[in-house]
C-alpha cells in the first residue's frame, strides 16, 4: 500500500514539473517584478540581493504607490513546518530591496494599506511536530506586522 502511495506521489511530481510554469509579475511605475525560469524574484531581469527563491504558487501583489516609491507584497508558500512567508520589495527608480521574510507561518487573515503603512494580520503557527497545547496557544494570537518605511513590526516590536 505504501509502495503505490509513493509511486502515485513520484507521477504527480512528474507531471506537475512538465507543465508549464506561469510567471507573477507586478508592474511598478520603474519596471517588472517577477520570478525568473529559476524561480529567483528578478528586478527588470536582474535577481534581487537578497534574493528570494520563488517556487510553485508564489504571488506578488499589485504596486502600493507611496510617493516616489512602489512596495509590492510577496507571498510565499513553503513546507509543513512554515507553510507560507511574506516578504516586502520596495521598488524606485535605483532598484528594489527586500525586506527578509516576515510572518508567523500562518496565512494572512487581512492585508490592509493605511496612509504610507500596510498591515497584515494573522494568527500565531506553530508546526504539526510541535505539542498540541502549544500549537494551540500559538493559534490564539493575534500578529500585526506594519511594514513602514523599509522596516516592519510585529505587534509594535521591530522585526530583524
């Protein structure tokens, strides 16, 4: 039974590689962001430092305008042990930075522009092979990352 489980998985694998992989892009007013045939998030073609490694589902949010600079939300799915990651780029006119991955884990429950700031609420994550007392303290919560500026909180506190 295994032995048909794992082969089934293989094929799936298979296939899903051979299909045709779409490109996210997110149009700034300075040039595109997307992710390259190597799934790196690229600045007008050219890998962003640091870079950020894409993968299947990856999103990249439309432009938030603010001022003379464009901030684009970059959504990352990953593994069982942290089952999505966000990320910030800043784009101007001089290229685009990234702000390093930021979240609990879990999924955004809102996302939300307020004047030159954008929020992203959510719940605490711990993974599956952590206790479930734990796991469950973690889910109840609350996380709001503010990212201002090139820099982001969480609950007020500055992320590094």
């Amino acid at each position: 039974m295994h032995r048909i489980g794992y082969v089934a998985i293989v094929m799936i694998m298979l296939v899903t590689r051979a299909l045709p992989q779409t490109a996210d892009v997110s149009k700034t007013q300075f040039g595109s962001l997307e992710f390259s045939e190597k799934d790196a998030l690229t600045f007008q073609g050219k890998p962003l430092d640091p870079p950020i490694q894409g993968g299947g589902g990856s999103y990249l949010s439309e432009p938030y305008r603010m001022g003379a600079k464009d901030v684009v939300l970059v959504t990352k799915p990953g593994g069982t042990a942290c089952p999505v990651k966000y990320y910030f780029v800043t784009v101007t006119k001089d290229g685009a930075k990234a702000t390093r991955s930021i979240g609990t884990c879990n999924e955004a429950t809102s996302t939300e522009r307020k004047g030159n700031s954008i929020t992203l609420t959510m719940k605490g994550f711990l993974g599956p092979y952590e206790p479930e007392d734990k796991r469950r303290k973690a889910f109840a919560e609350d996380h709001v990352f503010v990212f201002r500026d090139g820099a982001v909180t969480d609950n007020g506190k500055p992320v590094r």
